[in-house]
C-alpha cells in the first residue's frame, strides 16, 4: 500500500505513510461535524490545522513498524525493548526506523523542567480519593463516548467482549498511573517506558487496522491520527480530568494547572503527538479541546456499548480489585448501588448532551455531588490553609494502585497490550465492524 512518494527508504515523516490516494482534506472527512460554526468561533486556520491531523499520524513509530514487518533489518519488538531499557546504542546495527524513533524519543524539548513535572504530577493526584472514580469512570469510560476516538478499539472486540474488558483496563491504569506518577516520565522510568510502548502499539494497530478492508478512510481518516492523540493529552487526561476533579469541589491553582498540563504535554509528546498540534498550555489546552469536542459527531450505538462495558465492568470488577470508592462508602455499595452511583456521577462529570446521547441512566445518585459540593468544597478551602502535605497524598493514592495493578513477576514487558494478540484480534475482526463499501 505505501506508495512511490513515500517509500520507506526516502525517510520523510510527513505522517501519511500508507495514507491512500483520493481522500478529502481533513476538515471535509465524515467524521467533521459543525463545520461551519468552528470556522466561526475559532478562526479557519486553527479548525483547518487540527482537522488536517485527522489524516497525519506518527510516522517515526510506523517507520519502525514497517522495519518489525521487513525481517531483512533485524528489527523487532525485543530490539525495540532493548533500546527503550539502555538505550539505542545497546542495539547491534539498529534499523534506520528505530534509530530516527530514538532520537525523537531521546529529544527533550527547551520546554521541558523536569521539576515542573514532577510538581504537575503531585497536583494530579493530590484530590485524594476523588481521583480513581474520575479515572475510571469519566476519564477512561467516559473518552469511549467520543466517536472517533471509539472507532480503532472497536475492531479487536477487546472492549465489547466481558472476558478482555478487564485486561483492557487494567493495562490502560498501569500506562496512565505511570506515565503520571512523580518523576516517572524520566527518560529510563517506568512513565516514560510504557509511553513509549503504547506509542508502538498505537503504530501497530495503525498497520494493522490500515489493512483492514472495515477501515472507512473517507469517514473516519488515518487510523490512531495525531488530531485524537493531542485531545488524549489535552481533553481526556488533562481539561475533562480537571474539570471533573474541580467540579467535584476542588481547586488547582493556577500553578498547579500549568504545572499539570505541561506535563500531559511532555507525555503527549513522548507519545508521538507533533509539535504543530500540541498544546503549549493550560489555556492552549482547553481552546483546542473545546474545537475538538465541537467537531466531534454524538456518540452512536457503538460508543454506547462500549461506555456501558467499561463502566459496568469496573464496577463489577475493579481493574486490579482496586477499590475506587472510599472506605466508608464502598462498605455501605452493592453492585446495582455502585453502578447507579457511576452513572449518577457521570452527570456532574460529562456533558449533558453526550449523557444523553449515551442513553446513560438518570439515577437518583446525580444529586449526590451536588449536594455535598459545598460541603466538600469547605472542607477542601480550609484544608489548604492548613499544612498539608500534597505529595504524600500523592504516593498513598499511588500505592494502593499499584500494589493492585502491578505486573506479574517475570511478565514486565506485557505491561500494556500484547501487540500480536492485538493484531491478530484485529486482523479476525473480532469486534465484527462491517466491511466498507467499494474496498
């Protein structure tokens, strides 16, 4: 499929390898809604810029894939391992794909104070116990609800199928807890590790779904692009993780919120997400998550069951038997309660247009966060005042899920997802996407 302009040998990394000819500009895919009204609030050249990253994504991770496809180069997921644990030079003679992802990988911007990271990640989890329900159940459960975000998970089954939703999320904790811990996006830790990892398996199902004869270009674009990559950092673990915390009753202050969000920067560009796109700020941020959430068409039926999967599956069985709810409330839940609270929460988390698109049950539990706001709220206000120790906060809340999600002994490099297993459940078409007319 790679065509003459872009043969592997001439090394360009515009981000459209294995794109096929004859698609439409970005801003006119399928998958663009208001248009128009974008263009209006937001100017022409931002929606046009974002939009054309529907159908660019990482070529220095998908080089290196064709170099794993091509066995003549010696280049693997091992290779690939080695690199990422000693660095490229540990390689005997590296392939010319895994050594220009390297040097992307080993570059560290002018913007980057690894201090300031470290700050950014106490602030993330410093709300205490309110974090793993708005991991759970708005940042994780909640991203599916986005309609092309949903469209490359759907063709492995992993997240429709009760018996892989499980695994399915546990591997998105280990990624997310790591990539922000305190001090884990270190060029040789554990945060930098797995985002390097999720960024080659993004690469590999990009390979495999950009085979697919279910892969609807015109409709949906490049398969894992760079426009969903940059709202994973910007909207669902930065400004809808932020608004979910806050409106729960916290406040970040505002050097918290940069400290915050030049983090998820750093991690969005470790993943692959190109400089052009990539947020600078907090208030960078929130400006292109809002473009992309307007241009998002409403979740479907297929967004629907997979929301409905996730939630009711970790409520059932929380990744790692971690507990998300704090002690005194987990005692008193049943099952049908803690699912009625999920949703419940998910009105003071998520739009209200997307719940109800989503057909997500309007239990008596939605009154629950408001009620106590204030009073959370108070107690929240003053406990600022008086000493406290935010990065203890932190780590007590990281120990508990990572004692829970922590990887089987001698199993450390199926951390996140097994590539093979993945391409293998994408190349059946497990999750039974219909095939795309003409192709």
């Amino acid at each position: 499929m790679t065509s003459a302009a872009t043969r592997p040998d001439e090394r360009t990394f515009r981000g459209d390898l294995d794109v096929p000819p004859g698609l439409p500009r970005g801003i006119d895919l399928g998958r663009i809604a208001n248009r128009d009204r974008a263009i209006a609030m937001y100017g022409r050249e931002l929606v046009e810029r974002l939009t054309d990253h529907a159908l660019l994504a990482d070529d220095y991770a998908y080089r290196a894939m064709l170099d794993f496809k091509d066995k003549s180069t010696g280049a693997n997921w091992r290779t690939f391992d080695l690199a990422l644990d000693q660095g490229i030079d540990a390689v005997p003679d590296p392939s010319p794909g895994l050594v220009a992802l390297f040097a992307e990988l080993d570059r560290i911007p002018d913007w980057v104070d690894f201090d300031q990271l470290y700050r950014g990640a106490v602030a993330f989890w410093r709300a205490g116990p309110i974090v793993p329900p708005v991991l759970a159940w708005a940042t994780i459960a909640g991203g599916f609800s986005m309609y092309s975000a949903t469209r490359p998970v759907l063709f492995s089954g992993r997240l429709r199928q009760s018996d892989k939703v499980g695994t399915r999320l546990i591997e998105s904790f280990r990624y997310v807890v790591a990539a922000y811990t305190p001090g884990g996006m270190g060029r040789f830790e554990e945060g930098f590790r797995l985002t390097a990892k999720v960024r080659m398996i993004h690469a590999a199902v990009r390979h495999s779904l950009s085979r697919s004869a279910a892969w609807d270009w015109a409709n949906w674009g490049v398969p894992i692009n760079n426009l969903d990559g940059m709202v994973t950092q910007a909207g669902q673990f930065g400004v809808k993780f932020v608004d979910a915390v806050q409106n729960s009753g916290f406040r970040y202050s505002d050097r918290e919120l940069e400290d915050m969000f030049a983090l998820s920067r750093y991690v969005g560009h470790v993943i692959g997400v190109p400089e052009e796109i990539l947020h600078t700020d907090y208030a960078d941020a929130r400006r292109k998550t809002e473009v992309h959430t307007l241009i998002e068409l409403p979740p479907d039926e297929l967004c629907r069951d997979v929301v409905h999967s996730v939630i009711a599956y970790s409520v059932e069985n929380p990744p790692g038997d971690v507990e998300v709810l704090p002690g005194p409330i987990a005692r008193f839940m049943t099952t049908e309660r803690r699912l009625a609270l999920a949703y419940g929460l998910l009105h003071s988390w998520i739009p209200a247009d997307v719940l109800t698109a989503l057909g997500a049950e309007r239990t008596p539990w939605r009154h629950v966060l408001p009620a106590i706001r204030p009073l959370v709220s108070a107690a929240h206000g003053i406990g600022r005042l008086l000493p406290h120790d935010d990065e203890k906060t932190a780590f007590d809340i990281l120990r508990t899920f990572n004692a829970a999600i922590e990887v089987p002994k001698g199993h450390r490099a199926v951390a996140v997802a097994n590539p093979e297993e993945v391409h293998a459940d994408i190349a059946a078409n497990r999750g039974g996407m219909p095939v795309v007319s003409g192709s």
